[in-house]
C-alpha cells in the first residue's frame, strides 16, 4: 500500500501562483512500480476530475482549463509529484487530490485545498 501526503495548499489572490507537493511512501518496490501520478480536483457540488497527471517515462495529459496554466513534474527518486499552478484564477478553488496507480493498486492522498480569492 502507498501513503501520499500533499502539502502546498492555501488562500491565494487572482492572478497568483502555489506549488503542490504529493510524496509517495509505504511498499514501493521501485520508482517505476508507480506508472501514473496525477492531481485530481473537486470544487464544491462537483465531481472529481483529472487535472494533470505524468507518467514514469514523463508522458504528461492536462485538463484543457489548465493547459498553458498549469505544470506537472515528478521527481521519481524521491517518488514526488508537484503541480505548479500560475495565472490562478477563482475557478480554480477545489480540492487538489493527488492519486498514484501501480499495476495493482491505486492510491489516493487526503487533499489539500486551493482557494483563489481577492
């Protein structure tokens, strides 16, 4: 089982920028077990949705409202996945969950939320 913990949240202004952090831990049996690492969002009323995810090999997808707004970068020796979010804008206020996917088992961290506010 894999342990994520995120740090990085916060309140942020418009037009600001935050950088999200989610370490894996726990029964790794090497950087490349973990395939897929990701940041998921939920805003209040909605559903879950994939926002930035990176694959061992650096394969990277991005949710279209991100693109251009958004990075997301993995450091596979320390099993560390970040998203730097600039240009926030209040749509973008949710819960950031991070999610890591090994061949048999997916894991998800506990959240950290972003709020964008002036």
């Amino acid at each position: 089982q894999v342990q994520l913990v995120e740090s990085g949240g916060g309140l942020v202004q418009p037009g600001g920028s935050l950088r999200l952090s989610c370490a894996a831990s726990g029964t790794i049996s090497s950087s490349s077990s973990i395939w897929f690492m990701g940041w998921f969002r939920q805003a209040p009323g909605k559903q879950r949705g994939l926002v930035a995810s990176i694959t061992f090999g650096g394969t990277t997808t991005y949710a279209d409202s991100v693109k251009g707004r958004f990075t997301i970068s993995r450091d596979n020796a320390k099993n560390t996945v970040y998203l730097q979010i600039n240009s926030l804008k209040p749509e973008d206020t949710a819960v950031y969950y991070c999610n890591a996917r090994q061949t048999d088992a997916s894991s998800w961290g506990q959240g950290t939320q972003v709020t964008v506010s002036s």
